[in-house]
C-alpha cells in the first residue's frame, strides 16, 4: 500500500455517510483533501472535525450539476493545493416507485446527480492532473447497476450508466496515465434511505464502503482496478 501523506483527494458528495467515512480515514492517513456537498451546515461541521486531526482541508458548497459552479470548485482546488491527484465521486440519489406513476421531473433528477454530476466532476478534475501524477478516479456506482430492483428502475438505470462511463472513460484515460475505478457497493446502513422500510441491520456500515475505497486509492499505481463490486454478507441470506 501506498503512503497518503499529502495526497490531494477531492470528494464530491463527501457529507453523506460513506463520505464523511472516507474523508477521516484519509485525514488519519494525512491526506490533504477537498470536500464539497450541498449541505452547507453539515459540510462546516465536517471541515471543522477534519481539522482537529491535523490536515489540510479545502472545502466549498456545490451543486454538481451546475458547470460553472464545478468547473469553479476544480480551479480552487488546484490553487490551494497546488494539484490534484485523486477523484472520489459520491454524489448520488434515487427515487422509487413504478414507471408509468413517475413524474418527469423525479427521472431529470436522477439524471442529473447520479450521471450528470459524475461527468461533470471527471471534465473538470482531468484537466487539473499533472503528467505522471498517477491520477485516480473512482466514481461510485451500486450494485442496482447488475441487479435489478423492482422498486428504483430509474436509479438501476442510472447507476449502470455510470458503470459503461467509467469504464469507457477508463479507455480514454490511459494516455493520460489516469485510472479509473468503478465501485458498486451494495446497500449500505445511511441517511441515503429515509424513512423506507429496510433491512438497515443487514446493510453495510459506510465505514466498510470507505475502507474498500481507501484500499483502491492506495493501491500500487501500476494495478488497475476496473471493477470493485462488493456487499454485505448478511443481506446476501
């Protein structure tokens, strides 16, 4: 494994449950990291906790589907620290219920956070990567991309497309000495399912979710993972 100390990880999406997990595990690692999310309060608080244990941090509120406000968050990023090495891409959301009851507007959402955001962040992260800086992205996918769930047709479809874009933008970034890592983790215990009735108990801790995400960021950079697809054991019986 890798060192991290210094390592410059950006983390859209970092205030959800699997982000604020991930973001401590690389700040006890002594990574320098960028967080952002569109939960101003809960971004503060998070900075500030990030803070007590001595790294560096950069943070910002961002609405990942808005261009200019991306674009934005990538520049001043790479201006505080100087570069950037490490894309985690978490934003994401889902909407349940049948097909021919949804309305267009729920479908547009999905979208836009679950794909749109991620595509957006990729544009604007590659560009800041330094040649031979062993860049890494790893944009969060689910398992609802390979299997496919009755109640949440528009986020299965969402999150396999986010599956077939990494992987070809993974083809596109090899002259660029940029990986790309798609991981689908299956259901994980967080704020993500509201107040629907599921087997929590079963699910994942968003600690698991980030310690598989901190293994592939401080994996040899000459090992590519194209595909991380993992669950709980419980929720398999």
């Amino acid at each position: 494994m890798r060192d991290l100390k210094d390592t410059v990880v950006v983390i859209p999406g970092a205030s959800g449950g699997v982000g604020r997990a991930l973001a401590r595990k690389l700040a006890e690692k002594k990574a320098r990291i960028a967080i952002a999310s569109n939960e101003p309060d809960a971004l503060r608080d998070q900075a500030q906790e990030l803070g007590t244990l001595g790294v560096e941090v950069f943070s910002r509120a961002l609405d990942v589907v808005d261009e200019t406000q991306v674009e934005s968050f990538f520049s001043d990023v790479t201006a505080h620290f100087g570069r950037v090495d490490t894309l985690v891409n978490l934003p994401g959301l889902s909407r349940t219920g049948k097909i021919w009851e949804m309305p267009v507007e729920d479908y547009d959402k999905m979208i836009d956070v679950n794909l749109k955001g991620i595509f957006l962040c990729c544009k604007h992260f590659v560009p800041h990567v330094e040649a031979d800086a062993h860049g890494l992205i790893v944009n969060i996918g689910s398992m609802a991309a390979k299997r496919a769930n009755p109640n949440a047709p528009m986020y299965c479809t969402a999150k396999a497309a986010v599956h077939m874009f990494s992987q070809a933008l993974a083809l596109q970034l090899i002259e660029k000495g940029i990986r790309v890592t798609t991981m689908n983790p299956g259901p994980i215990d967080s704020p993500f399912w509201g107040d629907r009735p599921v087997p929590r108990e079963k699910f994942m801790r968003p600690e698991d979710v980030a310690e598989t995400i901190g293994f592939v960021i401080g994996m040899n950079p000459n090992v590519v993972f194209h595909d991380v697809s993992f669950e709980s054991f419980l929720f398999m019986k």
